[in-house]
C-alpha cells in the first residue's frame, strides 16, 4: 500500500504517507459502519469513529510510513457475525495480556498510550456486554480518550517542548 503512495506521488515523504493517512482516515468509516452493523444504533457507531478520531495512536500512525496502520485498517475490514463479542473480548485481553507481562517479568515500565490501539476492542466489548448501559460507559470513555488526547498531544504530534514538561506528561507528574 506504501508502494502505491510511491507509485502516484515519487519517493518522497508525501508519497510514502499518503497511503497511511488515506488507510486511517478510511478506517474510521470502517469502524462507524461496524459498530453499527454490531450494535444496531448509529448514535454508538458515530461514537465509535468519534474515538477513533480521538485516539492518539491512531493519529500518530495515520501520519507515519509503517505499517501498523495498514494492519488495523485489515482488520477492521475483516467482517464480524456472531462471534462478536469474543472476539471484542479476545482482542481486547490480547492487547493488555502481552503489557502485564512485560511489565511483571521484566520489570519494565508499562507506558498505557502505548496501549491504545486496544481501545477499539475495549468500545466494543464494553458495547456488547452492557448494551442498556453502553451509552453512559461510552460517554465516560470519550471523556477519557478527548482529556488523554489533550494531554498527550504535544508529544503524539512532535511538538518541541522541554524535557521535564514531556516527563511530566508522560508519567503524570506534577509540572515544575
């Protein structure tokens, strides 16, 4: 897909991103119409592709050349029937799984904005598990990934800032 953004634009930057930015911007159709098709309310598919829009990984990749994008957008694609909410659930214990154990058997320090392409799965999990509830969730769930976007922006987008205001956001700490 990269070849192809080489193909109509040369071997240059814009070339080699386009196509990431055309895959996530068609990915948050993707995602809209699936959420719909799983849930049956356009108001949760809306919020659905909302997050998607919010989420900070999901901007940084749709505006890079790797191929992390392509995979998502794949696998959005990828249509689901009634084995929905396993898989919501499988993807979204797979996202965290590998996190936890690195963390606990390596001692390393767990980052969570690196855990955000598992938000998709957690929406939807949280969606089809508690379908009477799920507006309310969902909403809670906006608010958090809109203030997390706010937050990480300057660093999601490469802005320069000083060393101990990128530490301080990064870990949460209090600004000096």
């Amino acid at each position: 897909m990269i070849a192809a953004g080489e193909w109509l634009f040369g071997m240059n930057s814009f070339g080699w991103r386009f196509s990431a930015a055309v895959a996530g911007t068609l990915s948050i159709l993707i995602m809209i119409r699936l959420v719909r098709r799983m849930t049956g309310s356009m108001l949760l598919g809306c919020l659905a592709g909302l997050l998607l829009c919010l989420d900070g990984m999901h901007l940084t990749l749709s505006r890079t050349a790797l191929l992390d994008i392509f995979l998502m957008f794949w696998v959005l694609a990828f249509r689901t029937r009634d084995w929905r909410l396993g898989v919501a659930l499988l993807g979204y214990v797979a996202g965290w799984l590998p996190w936890i154990y690195f963390a606990l058997a390596n001692n390393r320090t767990m980052y969570l904005f690196y855990t955000a392409p598992i938000l998709p799965f957690m929406v939807l999990t949280v969606t089809l598990m508690f379908p009477e509830r799920a507006a309310v969730a969902l909403g809670v769930i906006t608010l958090v990934t809109a203030a997390n976007l706010w937050w990480l922006h300057p660093i999601l987008t490469a802005e320069t800032i000083p060393y101990a205001e990128q530490q301080a956001r990064l870990f949460l700490l209090p600004g000096e």
